[in-house]
C-alpha cells in the first residue's frame, strides 16, 4: 500500500512537536513550505485492511489521503492550542532538507496512472510489469552490490531498472543526469 503520515505513530512529528512544546521550544521544522499527508491510525488500519481483501497478487493499493498539510501550520497550530503565542512564547525553527527529504509527497493518485475499485478512497496503481526471467539478473546484482554495501553503484542500478526514480535533495541527483 502506498499512503502518507500516520498521526500517533512512532515516525509522526505530532509527537515530537507536543515534547518540544512541552520543554518550551523550539518547535522544529525542517522548511517552511513543506507538505504532508496524515491519516489517523484506525483510518489507515480500516483502509489496509480493506484492500488486504481486494487484494488479488502484486498490486500496489492508493489510498485517498485528502489535501496535504502544509507542516508550519500544523506546528503553529499546536503551538497556539497548547496556550502559547507561535514566534513569541515559543519559537519555529527551520532546520533545513535532510538529505533526500522533499517538500511534498508525489502520490500516485490521478486518473492517468492508478485504477479505481468498487471503494472510492482505495485504488489500484498502474505499474509496470516485469516478467521474473527478465529481472533474475537485477535483483542477482542488487544482492551482491547491497551484502558489499557499494551504495553508489545499487542506487545507480535501481535509476536504471526503475527510470522514473528521482533523487531530490541528495548526492544522487548526478545519476538522474547521467
């Protein structure tokens, strides 16, 4: 399954946010235009589920995630709901990217490359298929390159057996250009 954020869970800044809250700030954020999508845990646990019943072999379920959330506003938001004036009380503090990290999510979920269901937030994500004979030698390649750690060389293979991976924000944009 492919879906954003998951709020309450162990990777969600909503914990983070209330710790720093709580210590007086900074509240932290890595840029000021960054986006997200979050869902609640039982919505993602009813939606995988769901699709865990749909499911017939080797397709990628998307889910609808709604409109993303811009995460300046949810930070100041927390801020001004636990009694306190953003950028007075309690400052936002922009960190900057992490290696990698995007301003947005690029979700498969037009019309153009995912496949409605009978469930109107569940769809089918149109993939290219390969045939086992043909990748054999890939994935061969990716287990001696990933058990010698030559992480150049596996990202460089996966930009070639994957062409619409993108690098952003890190040191393997040189391979997109290459």
């Amino acid at each position: 399954t492919r879906f954003g954020n998951v709020l309450g869970s162990n990777g969600s800044v909503i914990p983070r946010f209330k710790e720093q809250i709580e210590n007086g700030g900074p509240v932290t954020v890595t840029h000021p235009d960054i986006i997200r999508y979050f869902m609640t845990i039982p919505e993602a646990c009813r939606l995988v589920m769901e699709a865990a019943t749909m499911g017939e072999g080797n397709e990628i379920f998307v889910f609808e995630m709604g409109k993303p959330v811009k995460i300046v506003d949810l930070a100041t938001r927390m801020i001004e709901l636990a009694g306190y004036k953003p950028g007075e009380d309690i400052e936002i503090q922009f960190t900057g990217l992490r290696p990698g990290e995007k301003l947005y999510e690029e979700v498969l979920s037009n019309e153009e490359n995912t496949i409605p269901t009978h469930h109107k937030k569940i769809k089918i994500a149109k993939v290219r298929r390969y045939e086992y004979e043909d990748i054999v030698g890939t994935y061969d390649e990716f287990e001696k390159l990933s058990r010698s750690v030559k992480i150049w060389e596996t990202v460089k293979l996966m930009k070639r057996t994957v062409p619409e991976f993108k690098s952003k924000n890190s040191r393997f944009e040189e391979l997109d250009k290459q």
